[in-house]
C-alpha cells in the first residue's frame, strides 16, 4: 500500500539506505549510511526519526559495527549511539537487545544481522495491528487531528497513529486527517502531508494555534509516543500536552498509538521521563535567516509529557489500554512476560 520506505538495509552491500527527513516534502533524497557516525548523525540531526524507527537504525548501526567481529568496537558503538536522543526509549530498547545478542554470539555480524532483522519485522507486525486495532475507533468519514509524525516516516511499517488512518482507509471509512504542522521543526506540515497526501489520504494542514478552533469539529485525536512511563504519562513531541488539555476540555477522545516497545517499565512516572533540549538556532532560524532579537533567550525542549489522566486510551499491538494507569499497564507488563516464559519453555 505504501509507496516508499524509509529506511532499507543492504545486506550484500552492508549498507543502511534512507529517506533524508530534512529535504522532505521539497525533495525525496536518498543517503547511504556506511558507518556507525554517519548513522550517529542521522539519528542525531533527524535526518531519520520517529521513535520506533530509530530503534531499528541503532540495531542496522551495530551491524555495521559488527563487521570486523570485535565485540569491544561493538560495546563502544552500542553506547555512541544511545547517546544520540535520550528521549525515545526505542533506542535504548534495541541497543540492549542487539548488546544481549552479541555477549552470547559466536558469530556476532550474522546473529546480530538476525536480530536487527527481527526487531525490523516485529515493529512492521506491530503497526499493523495497532492499525487495526484503532480502526476500529473511527467512524465513516471520521475526522481525526494527528500531530507530529508518527507514519510510515517514523516506523518500518505503516506507522502507529497514521497507521490507523491507513487501515482505516483500506477498509473504506475514507477519514480526514487534520495534521498540526508542529513546531519548530514542522514534522507534520512537511512529513506528515507529505506521506499522507502520497497515500491518497484526504489531509488538512493548521498552525499550532489553531487546534482549539477545529478540535469541537473532530472525532478523536490520535498521536505516537517516545516513551510511556509504568503510570501511563506519555512523552511525545512539544506541544502533545497542550493538544491533550484542548482535546479534555472540548471532550473529544485523545489516544496515544504505540507499540510495546514504547514503554518504559522502569520509570515509575512522566517526570523520570528524560527530555531533550535541543538547539537554539531551530527557533532562533528559519531557512537559514534570523528572526529573533539577538538579545532574546531561547527554550528548546524536543517533547513534553501528558498525564495518563487526559489519555483516553494507549493502541498497542496487544490491544487498547483504556484509561491507563499505573495497575493496568503492570498487568500488561505481567502478561507480555508470562507469554515470553511461555514460548521459552515450549508450553501452551
């Protein structure tokens, strides 16, 4: 259904191709990743982004690292590229589990190969049950507001929230998005028209300011996530917690997409979530041209966080986690492990 990919690992070559993000919707570039620092940098300058997708970067970057079947060079790349954005716990997520392959493997490029390609396979699974899963929130000709990215741009599938709209299509509900352009750095006034409108889906763009106008006209609102702490409180993209206040006040459902490997079973809240800063020159800059006084200060923080409480609901690939909190996402937890110790042991 999708007509393109963002991220595209060759294997003869050893090679990482992607989309570069930052010429997108002017041009659609590809760049080769040959090098642990060349993906550093991708990640690092948004060249890719979108939590789950970075995930599966890091684990095609320790591939690369693999190559000459040095565990100590591995080690090293594993905590560069955790380093790149602490935010997106998938990052993280992968490097640990690459890592966990690597310290048991007697043929460290081939398992770890194995393993990027099974985290690659697991997210694309994912997003397409999540998919169907919030599908089934949306109506006839539903109109939905989304923000940021959270498409095929930011997974190896379809995506998480704009997954939803995709699936929603195929089934011929025809939904209408209404995409926030999100700022500073506009991810869903160039990437999300951009995919969306590539995929035949009916889309509207609006500045930030103007969610509160068009919020009574919606349906729901739906976003992604970078990290989900055990009691719900969700990171994602600036700006996610202002469009949930909006969304309570109006009464319209506000879900959070995302897949399992989102949360953070560790952090016990939303304020243990780390929270990037990121440059000045993105707000100070636009198009390369000065538009603040030089004298003025700049605040930069990439996401912030929602409370659990204003979440209606969290679409995993396990199903939809109605108003979540802290007991229901633990019992989550329990059965993801309960299903892992069974497929260990070979049990039914």
């Amino acid at each position: 259904m999708l007509k393109f990919k963002p991220l595209i690992f060759c294997s003869s070559k050893k090679i990482i191709t992607i989309i570069d993000q930052t010429r997108l919707p002017e041009k659609e570039c590809y760049i080769d990743l040959k090098t642990v620092d060349d993906v550093f940098n991708a990640i690092k300058t948004m060249k890719l982004r979108g939590a789950p997708l970075i995930g599966v970067a890091a684990a095609y970057g320790l591939v690369l690292a693999a190559r000459d079947n040095d565990i100590d060079s591995i080690t090293t790349a594993a905590d560069y590229l955790g380093s790149a954005r602490p935010t997106a716990v998938n990052l993280t997520w992968a490097i640990e589990r690459m890592m966990d392959i690597a310290r048991r493997s007697q043929n460290l490029y081939e398992e770890l190969l194995n393993e990027a390609q099974m985290i690659e396979k697991e997210d694309r699974d994912a997003c397409q049950k999540i998919g169907r899963y919030g599908s089934s929130l949306l109506k006839q000709n539903a109109k939905c507001m989304v923000y940021c990215n959270a498409g095929a741009l930011a997974t190896s599938g379809i995506g998480t929230a704009l997954g939803i709209i995709y699936t929603a299509k195929e089934q011929f509900k025809d939904p209408i998005v209404y995409a926030c352009e999100t700022r500073p750095l506009l991810q869903g006034a160039r990437l999300t028209s951009w995919e969306l409108t590539k995929n035949e889906v009916k889309t509207f763009v609006i500045c930030d300011n103007m969610a509160a106008t068009y919020l009574p006209e919606m349906d729901l609102v739906v976003v992604g996530a970078d990290r989900i702490a055990l009691n719900g409180d969700t990171a994602n993209k600036i700006g996610t917690h202002g469009l949930a206040v909006i969304s309570r006040y109006h009464n319209i459902d506000f879900y959070v997409a995302a897949p399992l490997s989102t949360f953070d079973f560790k952090l016990d809240k939303g304020s243990d979530i780390p929270i990037e800063m990121r440059a000045p020159e993105e707000i100070s800059e636009f198009n390369g041209t000065r538009i603040l006084a030089h004298q003025t200060g700049v605040c930069n923080p990439a996401f912030d966080v929602t409370p659990a409480p204003l979440i209606t609901g969290i679409i995993t690939e396990n199903g939809i986690i109605e108003k979540p909190d802290r007991e229901k996402i633990k019992q989550m937890k329990n059965s993801i492990s309960d299903k892992s110790r069974r497929f260990q042991t070979g049990s039914q």
